[in-house]
C-alpha cells in the first residue's frame, strides 16, 4: 500500500508492534505492555480489564494469568479475545481480535519462576475473582502459602498463559483534526496471508 509509510511501514505486523512498544518503554510513565483485555461470558454479556502483555511472539500475544478467574473462564468458553494498547504520549494505538490457546508448559514455568518471590506466593494465595472476608484473610492466606511453598515455589496448575493468535490487528495514529491514520491487518485464519486496509478516520 502506497502510503502506509513511517510508522506504518513493514510487511510483518508483529515487528510493528514489537517496535511501537519499544518506543513506549522509552516514553510512557507507566506499564507501557498494559492492555485492555475485552472477553464476553456465556450470555454474550463483555467484560474488560487491564493486564499486562507478557510477550510478542512471532505469530501471536501472550499474558498470564489464574486459570479460575473470572476472564480465564471466559476465554476458555469462548476461544476468543480482545484487546486494545493504548499510549497517551504516543498518540497511538493498537487493537488486537483473535483466538486463544493456552500456555501451561515451559515458556509458563520459565515465566513464573523470573516472578518475584512475593508475587509468586501471592499467585498461590490469590482465589482469583472469588469473593474475600477481608485483606486480612488474604495476608494469613499468604503466610500459610509460604510456610508451605517456601522459597523456591513451583508454578502452580491453576496459574498459566494465554496467547491470543490474532485474526486481525489494527495501527492506529492521532492525526490534526482528527483525521487520524488507520490501517487493519486482518486474515481469515492463522497461516492465511494478510490483507491490509487504510481505514476512514
């Protein structure tokens, strides 16, 4: 596509993205791999929430998670996701739609074991979604965990990845007066070639 130059230039939609977020890693405050993850329940009812991006592969986007949460729940019945990324200094944006698979193997256990130890205890702790007496609870929660885990705690089979293998991604880029740029990258599977579309504003 002729004008799909810059920031838009490229023939993998991946290594875009891989090279937006290193330009957010040098400007934004905070979190600059946080997304927006959007799933639907068994009545088709969306939910959305923030979690962090854990890698970029060559083909798809992974985060982790508690497998009996309320967002793993719904992944798992639905076999899809969404999210967007967002960066405020930027101006830009990314949205991802795909399909979702999980990742409870070695890439997981290598992930879990680079976690603080505190964060891996609290992966143990941590009913995730499920309601709690109070902070309290949870805390006795967590020392009971690390009496019994200690200090080398083994990536637990409720806990793992996802990754999303997308069927469509969409760059995005503020533009004067509006008129901003947008490009989608869509396919109508995995292994099926790109096409991609300048989107109106």
């Amino acid at each position: 596509m002729s004008d799909r130059t810059g920031i838009f230039a490229g023939d993998d939609p991946f290594q875009i993205v891989r090279a937006w977020l290193r330009e957010a890693e040098a400007s934004e405050p905070n979190d600059p791999n946080a997304v927006a993850l959007a799933t639907v329940d068994a009545s088709g009812m969306p939910n959305t929430r923030m979690v962090l991006l854990k890698d970029v592969e060559d083909d798809a986007f992974v985060f982790y998670t508690n497998y009996k949460g309320v967002k793993a729940q719904e992944i798992e019945g639905s076999g899809t996701a969404a999210f967007v990324m967002h960066w405020k200094s930027l101006r830009r944006q990314v949205r991802v739609r795909g399909h979702v698979t999980r990742e409870d193997g070695e890439k997981a256990d290598a992930y879990f074991a680079s976690r603080s130890l505190k964060s891996r205890l609290g992966a143990w702790a941590s009913r995730q979604s499920e309601p709690l007496a109070s902070r309290g609870a949870l805390m006795a929660k967590v020392a009971k965990v690390t009496a019994e885990q200690g200090t080398n705690p083994k990536r637990p089979d409720f806990w793992g990845g996802f990754r999303i293998t997308p069927i469509e991604i969409e760059f995005w880029a503020d533009g004067a007066f509006r008129l901003h740029d947008r490009f989608r990258w869509s396919r109508s599977e995995k292994n099926k070639p790109w096409e991609i579309q300048r989107l109106s504003p």
